[in-house]
C-alpha cells in the first residue's frame, strides 16, 4: 500500500493529506479496558495486542480452517501470529487485510504481512512494544486521539476513569453509560442483575421509585467522570407506548413475577423512555446499535463465550415501531441527540430519512451513523457516506468510531478518512459538487473531529 492507497483522485489525495491526515480523533465509541491506560504498562509480544481479544480476526482465522488451537488456545503467541499471517494471504477485499497494514505503520513497519515474512515482523514488532515508546498510552498519543469513550455498565466504579482523570494527558477516557443488562426483562436474570447493581452501589432497589432514583446517582456519577453519552445495544426496535400500568408491571417484576412477553415488552420501553428522558436532560448523546442476531453457534458459545465471533446479521428493522418510540420522546420534548447504527444494510436509508423526521435546533440532532461491524469495509462505507449525504446532511455527520476491543484498531479512522476523502473528491472531479477550498475544508475537519467534539460536548466537558 503506497502513500495514495484508496485515494481515487488529485483531489481526494490533497483533501486527505493536507486536511484530514493528521486531524486529532474523538474515538467516541469503544470497548477498550480503562485500566490498560491507568497501568500503561507495555505489551510483550504483537500477538497480544492484536489477537488476544479481536473477534474480527478470530472469526477470519475458523473461516480459515484454523485449529482453535490457534486462535484462542493454548498455541504461542509466535504460532498465532503465523496464523494470523496465513489468514491474511486469503484475504483480498477483506478490511482486516487494510487494518492489519495500517497498525503496523503504527508500529513503524512498512513491509507486507505474508507467511514468509511472518517470523520476522513479529519479532520486530514484539521487541518495539517492549519499549516505552509503545506503552498503551503512547500508542494512543501516535494516533492523535483526543477522546476515548468506553462502555461501562451502571454499576462500574469507574476506578480507572478517576485515576485518569487526576493525570495530565494529552487524552481523556470518557465512561459510556450501558445500561443493557437493565433491560434483559427475564425476570430470574433481571432480579440477579438488579441485586448485584444494588449491592455495587449501596441503595436498596425493591420498587420503581428506587430504581429510578439509583438510575440517577449513577447517572450523576458518570456525568462528574466526564460521560457524555449513553448505549445501547438493542435485539429489535419493537416498542409499546408506556402507559398508566407501566411503573406496577415493573414493580410486579421487581418482586420476582414473570411477565407476558406483551407486559415485559412494555417495561421494556416504559425504561427506554424514561432513561432517554434523563440522557436529554443531562445533553448526553444517545447511541442505539441494532441487527445483532448473539451467540448463533451454541457449541463456540460454550467453548469460547460470548463475543467471540458468533454473531451475526439479523432481518430488517421494523421503522414504524422505531418512530413511535422517537416520537413519544419528540411529544414531550425530550428527545436526546441520537445516533442510529444499522447493522443490516437494508436498513441505512430507511434510518437516515427517519432522522431526518426529527431533526432539529441541532445539527444532526437524529443521524445515521457510521458504518458498523460488518458494513465496516470499502464498499459499507461507500454506501453509508452515499446515504448520508443523499437522505441528510453530510456535513453533520459526527463520523467514524472504532467500536473496537483492539487498541490498535485506532488506525479505522485513517482507513475511514481516506475513503471519505476519495467520495468527496470524486463528486468534485466529476462536477457534482464545488472544487472551492473555503467548502472543502470545513467539511473534512468537521466530519472526521469537530462535528463529534461538539455533538458530545467534548471541549465544553474539558474547558
């Protein structure tokens, strides 16, 4: 890969490299492990940092015909790079071949990644992470990252995030507030989840009044550690307006009663409403990701656990069920700023013009976001920035985030960015858009960092 990878044009090339390149990042969504900053130690070989929980890569490997030995067993971490190696020798037009080039620059290694060349490039970059200069916190500082947003249940104490907080870096690590578990309605593993949220914080929950004030101190706690936002990762968009009944059927499950799938439906969307309510009055950005079909293969979950490369791809979102669900917030005029994740394809434009129904006073208030997960590649990109700009408003976009569990996956934004910069050019060079450098610019600064430092009031949360 030359310097001018995916840049199709001269003026995608000058948008990328003398505008976008070296833009700090607001990595606003993550799953990186706060303590890995607060401890800073180093990594001692590359298949550590790359491997060890890289669900991406893992599921590449078994596509492979790999041993799981390789992969998440008991092989060596030179073993499991040499794997990983062979996996990549089959992977033309796959984003992980990019992505794995890219962290590697960000190591200082320019060469290609094959079987030949495996041995020697994990011994250099196992003896360069040994080094200071690569500590968790320096490989941040080489990507120019301003923002880490983690996920973070409710009941987390944030430890790291308040022994960061007290430092002077040149970053900050933000909590996300992920309230899923709250939301699992079965009624065993919810009251499990309730005590042992209860006993983390110290309040006694055993009816909705309490609940809701517990939801808030914690609320408050996140806000003071810099939270920002809030996320969810929802099954499906089904929603049932909340009614008078809504707060005693929550109570009924608080005291251990199964609900109907109607009635636990309802509880449901009785929360999702009523923590919504509290993300607008904080300014906090609401995040909802939908079209993960979990843990499709039983006999990996049971070998492997969760998140490690059994999910997939579900059916179409039901959109009529989604707008009553915006729209009882939009009535009461509570409606926080929204991001909405697609993970089906099919579902990025009917998201997009359903944003566009309830924006307003903001820009973007309601915005697709970015392309996710599966759709994170060339092509994904290309449709999701395409719908963007054809159902909305470009230039509002918050863009990219990594919603990665890798540390050196930081390196998507340079990926994102060159194929942004590639689209946008081309519209200029075949007349559909201005070539006028007063447009141009303010475009690819907001979309790939300022749009999100605002969105988030990330420079109003620092100042």
């Amino acid at each position: 890969m030359n310097d001018d990878f995916l840049l199709g044009g001269p003026t995608a090339r000058w948008l990328f490299h003398e505008v976008a390149k070296t833009l700090p990042i607001h990595d606003f969504h993550n799953h990186l492990d706060p303590t890995v900053f607060r401890e800073n130690g180093g990594f001692p070989h590359l298949t550590a940092l790359w491997l060890d929980q890289d669900h991406y890569k893992w599921r590449a490997m078994r596509q492979a015909g790999l041993s799981e030995q390789l992969i998440t067993g008991e092989a060596s971490p030179e073993e499991k790079f040499a794997a990983w190696a062979h996996t990549l020798s089959l992977a033309p037009g796959n984003p992980l071949f990019i992505w794995s080039h890219l962290e590697l620059r960000a190591l200082g290694i320019q060469e290609v990644l094959t079987p030949t060349t495996a041995t020697r490039i994990f011994r250099m970059a196992s003896e360069r992470l040994a080094s200071k200069e690569y500590s968790a916190r320096k490989i941040v500082e080489l990507f120019h990252v301003r923002t880490l947003g983690t996920t973070d249940d409710p009941s987390s104490e944030l430890e790291a995030h308040k022994a960061l907080a007290r430092e002077d870096l040149s970053f900050s690590v933000r909590p996300t507030f992920r309230p899923d578990k709250l939301l699992t309605l079965q009624a065993p593993l919810f009251r499990r989840y309730l005590h042992d949220f209860s006993e983390a914080i110290g309040i006694t929950i055993d009816n909705a009044e309490a609940l809701w004030d517990a939801l808030e101190v914690r609320m408050d706690y996140f806000y003071h550690l810099g939270c920002r936002s809030a996320d969810h990762a929802l099954p499906d968009t089904a929603f049932l307006e909340p009614s008078a009944r809504s707060e005693s059927l929550l109570n009924r499950l608080l005291k251990n009663e199964e609900l109907t799938p109607t009635e636990a439906l309802e509880v449901r969307s009785y929360l999702l409403v009523g923590l919504a309510q509290r993300y607008a009055e904080r300014g906090w950005v609401m995040q909802l990701h939908w079209g993960a079909l979990r843990n499709v293969n039983s006999r990996g979950l049971r070998h492997q656990g969760t998140d490690a490369g059994y999910d997939v791809m579900s059916g179409p979102l039901d959109i009529s069920s989604l707008s009553r669900f915006l729209n009882t917030l939009e009535n009461k005029d509570q409606l926080p700023k929204t991001i909405l994740y697609n993970l089906n394809p099919s579902d990025a434009t009917p998201l997009a013009v359903l944003a566009g129904a309830f924006s307003h006073s903001v820009p973007g208030k309601v915005q697709l976001g970015a392309a996710w997960w599966f759709n994170d590649h060339q092509r994904g990109n290309q449709q999701q920035i395409g719908i963007l700009a054809e159902q909305g408003l470009l230039g509002t976009s918050v863009g990219m985030l990594t919603d990665s569990r890798s540390l050196l996956s930081l390196a998507r934004h340079e990926y994102f960015r060159r194929i942004f910069c590639s689209q946008l050019g081309s519209w200029v060079e075949e007349g559909d858009f201005p070539s006028d450098e007063s447009l141009l610019v303010p475009l690819v600064k907001g979309v790939c960092y300022e749009n999100a430092a605002r969105f988030f009031s990330f420079e109003e949360s620092q100042s």
